[in-house]
C-alpha cells in the first residue's frame, strides 16, 4: 500500500466517524466549530473570554487538542465551562474518532451541550483535511503574524466559514494590512466571515458572541423545520 | 502496508538522502542551519536582516519551503542573496530529497556556499522528525504567541540546538515570562542556546551573526583536522 493509499484510507475512516457525529450534533441541537490556527494564535484565550460572557445563558463545552500538556482544557474549565484535553500522541491533528472517544468517556458533562467549542491542535496545515463533524471551521490568525498569510496556507482560509483576526490591540504595534488581508480570504472564499477582535480589550468580541448565538439558533430552526417535513 | 510502516520507510528514505547532503556539505564547507516556527514567527524577516548583514564577507544562499507562493524566496533574493522556494505539494514539512533536488537544479548558484539557510515551512510539529543534511536546526519562537509553548511543542525545542525568541520589541506590549520560557527549553534541551532578538529593531541580533560566523569556523576545523588525521 503506498503513502497515498493509506492516507486516502485514513481519511476516509475519519469521515465515516465524522457522519456520525455530524448526526449526533443535529440530534442534540448542539452547534459545533472547529478552531483552528498557527500556535499562539490565541485560541485559548478567545475561548476563555467566549466561556466567560455565555455561560450564563448558554451551555457550553470544550475539546482540546495538544501534543503535549493539559493546559488548555484547564484554561477553560478555570473559565466556568467543562471541557476535555485530548493528546494526539504526536499528531499534528485531531481526527474524529478522538472527538468520539472523548465524548463518550466525558459522557454526561459534555452531552446535550448548545455549544461545543474545538480547539484543534496549533497548526495551519495538518487540520484543514480532518471533518469532525462540526457545523464550521473557524481559522484565527493573529496580526503579529504578517499580513501574507491566507494566500501562504490557502487550504484552511478557503475552507474556514469564519476567519477571526486576533490581538487587534498589537495593531499600532506591526506592521499588518487588514485590508490586504481581508482581500486575500475574499478571493480564495467570497462566503468568508472576517472578524477583527482582541481577547484581551473586548474589541470585536460582540461579533464573536453574536455569530455563535445566531448560528446556533439557525441550526436549530433548521433542524425543527427537516423534523417538521418528514411525515409522521 | 500500515500506516506507521509507511511513515517509517519514509522517514528511512529521507534519512538516506540527508546522510548525502550531510557528506557534501562537509565536503563544501558548508554551514546548514534548518529553521523551524508556527507561520509568522518572523523566519524570513530574521534570514533577511542576516542576508543584509552578512552577504559582504559571506557568500549565502537560502531555500525556503512553502505550501504556496513564492514570496519568501523573493524577499531573500530582494535583500541581496541567491535563493530557491520550494513548494511541498500540500506536505507541511520539507524532506531531503526536495533539497537535493533544489540544490541540483540551481546547480553553481547555490554550489560552495559559506552558509546555506533552510527555512521550513511554517510548522512547529512536521518538520521536526525530517533530516534535511543540516548541522543544526533552529527554533524560532516570537514573544507574541505566548510562553507556554517549548512544553506544548516539546518535541522541536528538545531538537534544535538553537532558539531563537523574535520580535522582542513587542515585549512591553504582551504578557510573555522570558525566564519560564528559557527554564522549560533548559529542560528539554540542557545544552541549547538561547538568543533573544528583534529584527526589526536590530536587539540581539549581532548575536546571532556571531552565531553563525562561530559555527562555521568550528565546521571548518573540524572537517580539516579530520582531513589531516586521514592517512595519505
């Protein structure tokens, strides 16, 4: 079997887990993003202030993907919300039956959730082929990161629904062309999203909430009305 | 075939080619470092800073591994030395044969170099386990993406004999603990060295030139004490 035949079947597997999933989350009514960026990004720190601001009106939870260490599933649950760390044993990736493992030995305090938050291990390049059964792909990048980026890893910035650019608040202090930006993830997605936040000052933020409450009340609208047509 | 079999006889023919490039860059004199970081660590900014400075009483070169464009081997060439952009076809590391390949095709502009640079792609995880022939590699780390990283990333920073931490001019404006930084890379890696630079200011870099200069001499003796120790 060559190198492409077992990736071929790798992924294949990974989308037969990811089907399952993808049925689960609509049965549950959970809406499920998939994060996914260069390390220190600022994935964790999003997610943070994300769990801070609604968990009060919304049920929410995270899976953490890392090589090594514990850290960020312990960054969300010190932010108020369950959620589980997932090594990869040196995969650049998480796949979905990780996300299956980890629910299922989780059980009830990552089940029924509104909201499941993945954050996919620090990487451009390895998570962009791997369904997990999410509604979207979210891909952040940091504007300490250069300006060239979405047309350098193209993959995950055509298949990312929303891209969040992070620490706006470093702004004044690089050199970083939104606009130039934003035109790169235009041409290599039109339907993209492009938000401008910073974690750390709130700007944006209300974006962000926004998009998660809106998207997870048209998941479930969506899903009333499937239920609504099939027949009795 | 399996999955791991596969990686293993990759990584086998890999190792056979770096061994050859090893053999002619001792034979050249050639210094070869292999840089590796997440996507906008400041790679290329920190080769372009060197090319400037160094091209007068060293003759450079520099290979640079991307996903897509050609931008990076561009700006090499714009700050005034040879150089040749290798796109992975969507693989998130370089390998040895595509540097062969690379050096062959540029033939006496990339031949009998002082110093080669190797800039892989933006990655933290994938390039570590690929040999590209070099004598060190270095890791690069900028302040802005946070200083929990040498433990979440363990396995390059217990690889490269260098690391180099960029963009210390932003040091006022983020929350990075230099010294707990420094003590997880003692960890992994007792006898790396660790610079702490700002391109853009010019910060810490003549250390990093010295670096470079040191390393090369020490080649040079070595290859020539070891030339002498061989019977004729």
């Amino acid at each position: 079997m060559t190198e492409v035949n077992v990736r071929e079947k790798v992924l294949a597997a990974n989308a037969s887990a990811a089907r399952g999933l993808r049925a689960s989350f609509r049965d549950s009514g959970t809406l499920v993003v998939n994060l996914i960026s260069s390390p220190g990004s600022g994935k964790t720190t999003l997610l943070e202030a994300t769990a801070r601001e609604l968990r009060t009106r919304l049920r929410l939870g995270g899976l953490d993907g890392d090589i090594a260490t514990d850290r960020d599933a312990q960054r969300l649950r010190d932010a108020g919300i369950p959620a589980r760390q997932i090594l990869t044993g040196g995969a650049c990736h998480l796949d979905a039956r990780q996300i299956e493992a980890a629910l299922a030995e989780e059980g009830e305090r990552l089940a029924g959730l509104d909201v499941l938050l993945i954050e996919n291990v620090g990487n451009l390049i390895c998570p962009t082929s791997y369904d997990l059964g999410e509604d979207f792909k979210v891909a952040l990048l940091s504007v300490t990161e250069g300006d060239d980026k979405p047309f350098k890893y193209p993959a995950i910035f055509a298949r990312a629904a929303v891209t969040v650019l992070t620490k706006a608040d470093l702004l004044p202090h690089v050199d970083f062309d939104l606009d130039a930006v934003a035109s790169q993830i235009a041409a290599l997605n039109p339907s993209a999203r492009v938000l401008v936040v910073s974690a750390r000052t709130g700007e944006g933020m209300d974006a962000w909430y926004a998009l998660l409450e809106e998207s997870l009340a048209e998941k479930r609208t969506a899903v009333a009305v499937a239920a609504a047509a099939v027949p009795a």
